[in-house]
C-alpha cells in the first residue's frame, strides 16, 4: 500500500485496466505520515466510439448532451497545471493527478474520487511548492514538525543507572571537597599553633637566642627594667638552736623564682655602723634591722620578713599533705639522743623521699659531724622548695593555709600579703620556674667577686637600686694595703663621716695606689667627697666598674694610713 502508484497503469493496446479501489501517495501530513488517495478510474482506451443513437449509457456518454457528442478532448504531455485544451485526435490523454480538464464530466468524478480517498485522520494532502506558490497554501519547514519517541522498555534501567552514575560521582566530588577543607582546617591550625607558641616562648624569654636564660648572661641582661619582689624567712631552731636563713625572689618580668641562701657568716654592719655577722643579727637586732642591713649589704629591697619557728615549718608540711625531695643524707631520729634505744633512720637518703612534717624539720636542720654550715642550708632551701611545690598557687587558698599555721607574724608582712606571695612562688616551683641559689662569701665574711656576678647582680637586680636624696651614700672597701686592721680604720672613718660602709673583701695582692671609683655620673662628686674623706688625693678618683650594693667603691693601696 506504501508503494507508490504508477498513474500510467494499464497498457496502451485498448485492454481494459484490472486495477480497482487501488490508492496512490498524494503527500505527507504536518507530522511526517504519508497521505493517499484513490485512483481514479482509466478508459479502456484512447479511441472513443461513437454511442449508437437512442443509447446514452456507452464509455465517454455525456448524459447531459442534447443529443449531439461533443468532441472528445485530446491532451497534449502532461501539464500538472493545465486546465484543459481542444480536443485533438492523437495520442492518449496525459493523467493529471493535482486537476482534470475544464468543463468535463471527468474532472467532477476525478475529484469525488479524490475526496473520497482521504484516509480519515490524516490532514490534507501535501502540495508541490509549485503549487503552494500557486495556490497561497503555507510552507512547511522541518523545525515546524514533532516527532513522538516510542517508548523503550530498556529506558527506565538506562535512566536509573545514570542517574545512580551521578549520583555517585557528586558523591565522590563531595567527598574530595570535604576532604581538601580538611587539610586546609588542618594546616590553619597547624600554623595558628606554631605562631602562638613561637609568641608565647618570645613574650616569655624563653626561645632560643632571644630569651635571657638562654643569653648565658641571666635575667640582668634582659631588655628593660626587671621587677622583683623579695621577703626574707628566718627559721629558727626551737630545740637545737640556731637559724637558717634565706631569700625568696619572684622576679615577675623573667617569671623567675628563686630561693637565694643566706650564710649566716654574711658580714654585715648594724644599725651602730659596727661590724656583725648574719647569724649575730638575727639573733640580737630583730627582723627590721637584719632586713635594713641584708638590704645595704646586696643592694635590695626586702618587703617583710617571716619568722618560721621548727614546729610551724612541721604544720606547715604537714597542710600541704607532705614533700617529696631528694635527700643527701641519711637522718637519725632526734628522739635517739635522749637517751632511748637507736633506730634505723628518720629520713633515709634517695630519689624522691616522702617526708612527713617531723621528717621535715630534721632534715632541714640537720648537720652531719665535719660538715660546714653551708650543708644544713642547703637541706633547709630543699624543704622550702619541696613545700612550694605543694602549696597551692591559688592566692586565697594559700592564705588559708597561712592562717591555719596561727602565727604571729611580723608586722612588714600580713597573711594574705604572705599567701598572695607564696601562692606566686608555688605556680613557678609547679611550672619548673624555680631554683635555689647559694649566695657564696668569703672566710671573713665579705662577698666575692663571683657572688657579686652570680648572685647580687643576676638574681637580686643588677645594679644596685639609687638610694633617696637623703638617703647616705654606701661606699665599698676593698682592703689591698696587705695589712688587715686598715679594713676597720677605714670603717670607722667612713660611718663617722656619715657614710654607711660595706665590706668588699680583701685584695689577693697588695696595690700600690688606692683608686675611687664611681659609675655613674652623678655620683662622681660623691666619690671626691669619700676620697677626702679617707685622706686620698682626689687624682685617684676615675670613673669605673663598682661593686654591686654600692655607689662608690674603693681599693685601698698602700699609700692609705688611715688618717682622715
């Protein structure tokens, strides 16, 4: 049925067409279907006979004739859009399939056949642009035309398996971009922590080629000013006798702490300008006046003194629930000497001794026969840093711990000035901040030139703090002469002059010529004045290096008498 029709079916010879209800292609519809006509009927052939009269039923009769046949019309070749011409003898007609001739009973038949072939649901038959030109019908473009996709019974498992691609490609990205934040969190942390603490280890001295304690030249070198504050602590021996004493320094621009150990062979000068000993002054001047002279002799400023009698130093263990420190020695129990039957050991020596409040106190006030007092000392600053490391760095707590002690303090330091302090010192001592230092003087007493470095300068402030206006000048004696008495004259002439005198020790050598030295400009006429005071010639003043605890330093050569 979809083949297309041949118009010239038949033949030529006058046989009659076998064709019938046969449909020939006329064109295709707005959605691409073809549309078909049926064929009209051909003469059996191309010579018409003449009707017999009285019959108007014959091939070619035109029932409407008055009698008379008109003229067969003859067709030239096909004209697809002509309308008809005179009928001529000849050749059989050409079929036009788009008109009929003119005037004929053929050409109303042609089309009833036409309109009778459309197949029903389809549109119009499709025109020849020719003919659309012709006839004003519209063309058609491709665009214009949709198509219907017949359904795919393998389309819903395509669809699914890409969207299931998909999605686990978006998953995959996902998981990529998840995981590129990450590392980008990861290294934001990494280098906040490294900046952090390289600042924190810079604000706190301690990075390396930066920090004082790392410079090999301790906490004076440090750029700026240094605070530091200080109180002595006295123990005193209840049964045994004898005291110990030491200095506790919080330095809080270096967040140093530092237990300094006082010899009690420390010479020092009393209130009476005479000479006396540590030990002495403790026991006779009180508090205040071992405190005034410990500050001419270093250079400080002690804010207040704690007396700690034995059995407080026990009740005080025993609060911060007992030390643990490295012993050096084995201590027997005191009880052993009144009399009773010996025991092993009260405190054994080793790594990390618990000791209770009594093992306390016997170690911090133990002397082995033949040791120097340096030893007990020495034991009485590891209590001390033992008892600091358990006490607590909360200040109110460590006041509560102070009031429970039940002292009688001394009046230059209350409980919670005392609990504020010790509760500072604790946090260095837990933070690993904390050390203990011996302050190291000669036989007679005096300060080295090592102490002065070690400890006056570097622990206790350097330079020694300018006094008031009217505050006296301290003059440092060094006695070079090779005769020892002129130390004393020398004292004498400088207290009665109104100076206060600190002892700087003994030269190794004797010196021919005294020197006066000053450091800083202001002290110069300071130091003509302590020159004539001691009968010098004024040429021997120079400015130069002092002692640390004084203005003006002197060496005494032999050219010195002792007059005025």
């Amino acid at each position: 049925m979809n083949d297309r029709y041949d118009g010239y079916s038949g033949s030529y010879s006058g046989e009659a067409s076998n064709t019938s209800d046969q449909y020939e292609l006329v064109g295709y519809d707005e959605y691409g279907q073809p549309v078909y006509r049926q064929v009209p009927q051909q003469p059996a052939q191309y010579e018409y006979p003449q009707a017999p009269q009285g019959q108007g039923q014959g091939y070619g009769y035109d029932p409407y004739a008055t009698g008379q046949q008109p003229p067969v019309p003859s067709y030239d070749t096909y004209d697809p859009y002509g309308a008809g011409a005179p009928a001529q003898q000849g050749p059989p007609p050409s079929y036009d399939p788009y008109g009929a001739a003119a005037g004929t009973g053929q050409q109303q038949r042609v089309e009833e056949q036409t309109a009778t072939a459309h197949i029903p649901a389809q549109a119009a038959p499709r025109t020849e642009p020719a003919a659309r030109e012709r006839d004003g019908a519209p063309e058609y473009r491709t665009e214009q035309f949709s198509f219907v996709e017949e359904p795919d019974e393998n389309s819903e498992d395509v669809i699914d398996w890409l969207k299931f691609t998909e999605s686990r490609t978006e998953r995959r990205e996902e998981a990529r971009r998840r995981g590129r934040s990450r590392v980008v969190a990861l290294v934001v942390v990494l280098v906040l922590c490294v900046t952090g603490g390289v600042g924190y280890l810079w604000y706190a001295g301690k990075l390396p080629g930066f920090g004082s304690a790392d410079s090999g030249k301790g906490a004076a070198d440090t750029a700026g000013p240094q605070n530091r504050d200080v109180i002595v602590v006295h123990l005193h021996n209840t049964k045994g006798g004898g005291t110990s004493t030491a200095l506790l320094v919080n330095n809080t621009t270096s967040e140093q702490g530092t237990t300094v150990l006082l010899p009690n062979s420390l010479a020092l000068t009393d209130d009476e300008g005479s000479a006396t000993t540590l030990g002495k002054s403790v026991d006779g001047d009180g508090s205040s006046g071992t405190r005034d002279a410990i500050d001419t002799v270093l250079g400080t400023d002690v804010e207040g003194t704690w007396r700690l009698d034995t059995p407080y130093l026990n009740n005080l263990v025993e609060l911060v629930g007992n030390i643990d420190i490295d012993t050096n020695a084995d201590v027997p129990d005191p009880a052993s000497k009144s009399g009773k039957k010996a025991t092993s050991p009260l405190v054994k020596k080793g790594k990390q001794q618990t000791l209770s409040g009594p093992m306390a106190v016997a170690y911090a006030t133990y002397r082995a026969p033949g040791e120097s007092d340096t030893a007990r000392l020495m034991r009485f600053g590891q209590v001390m840093q033992g008892v600091l490391r358990k006490l607590s760095s909360d200040p109110h707590a460590a006041t509560v711990t102070v009031q429970s002690l039940a002292q009688i303090l001394d009046p230059s330091l209350g409980e919670k000035d005392l609990g504020a302090f010790l509760a500072k010192l604790a946090d260095r001592a837990k933070g690993g901040d904390y050390k203990t230092a011996l302050l190291p003087v000669q036989q007679d007493g005096t300060l080295s030139e090592q102490a002065t470095d070690s400890v006056v300068k570097d622990v206790l402030g350097g330079t020694v703090k300018n006094p008031g206006k009217d505050a006296s000048v301290r003059v440092g004696i060094k006695n070079a002469t090779g005769v020892k008495a002129r130390t004393e004259k020398a004292r004498v002439t400088l207290v009665n002059g109104g100076y206060t005198f600190v002892d700087a020790g003994t030269g190794t050598t004797a010196q021919a010529a005294s020197q006066v030295t000053y450091q800083d400009a202001d002290r110069k006429q300071d130091a003509v004045e302590v020159a004539k005071t001691l009968g010098l010639p004024t040429s021997a003043v120079r400015k130069g290096k002092t002692v640390a605890n004084a203005d003006v330093s002197v060496v005494l050569g032999q050219n010195y008498t002792g007059g005025q």
